[in-house]
C-alpha cells in the first residue's frame, strides 16, 4: 500500500468512527443502530473492491546474475549458468553483471551466462 493510500485509509477510517460516535450520541440508540448496519455493509462493500483492485497490481519479479562461470556448448545442446524463467510470469526487474564467456557450437545449440526470459 502507498503512503496516500495509507493515509486516506487512516482518515476514512477515524471519519466513520467519529460519525457513528456522534450518530450514537446525538439520536437514539435504535436509529444509531440502523445507521451502524448501512456503515458496516458500505464499509464491507468498499473493502472488497479495493482488494479486488489492488490484487490485481503485480509487483516485478526481480533477478540478478553475478560473475557466473563459462558456458560452451557443442553439438545443438543447451547450457545456461545464469537464470532462465519461461512463461508470462509478469514484470521483470533483472540485471546481470560480470557474466562469464559463452560459446555455442553447433545448430541448435545454446548458450547462457546471463538472465533469458522466454
């Protein structure tokens, strides 16, 4: 949760305890009652929209690849010694640094010292 979002969530919130305090004060219980119920189910009500909202935010996925060794590969094989992530798994923050020397040799082969999202 962002800090605005924080932030107005903690003044709605003090808000509607303050109201339904003063509704409890000012008319009788049986009316404060009914108001307390209208409260709670439009509270409910906004809750589950913004967890429905907010649920479907994803953070990145984060990756980071450092020295890694040497990578040769003969005959259409395959060799990775860095990270390989398949399918749509979202956002990526990914870095790579110092990776070590590939070599691929061969149709079909392939090679990596790094960070490969297919």
């Amino acid at each position: 949760m962002r800090g605005w979002q924080r932030t107005a969530l903690i003044v709605g919130s003090c808000a509607l305890i303050v109201a339904m305090v003063v509704v409890w004060v000012v008319v009788d219980l049986g009316t404060a009652d009914g108001v307390a119920s209208v409260v709670g189910a439009s509270v409910g009500v906004v809750g589950i929209v913004y967890a429905l909202i907010a649920g479907a935010e994803q953070r990145p996925s984060s990756f980071r690849v450092t020295r890694t060794g040497k990578n040769t590969v003969r005959g259409g094989g395959t060799s990775n010694t860095g990270i390989t992530r398949t399918g749509s798994g979202g956002p990526v923050q990914a870095s790579a640094t110092d990776t070590g020397d590939v070599e691929a040799d061969g149709d079909g082969s392939g090679a990596n010292s790094g960070i490969q999202l297919n």
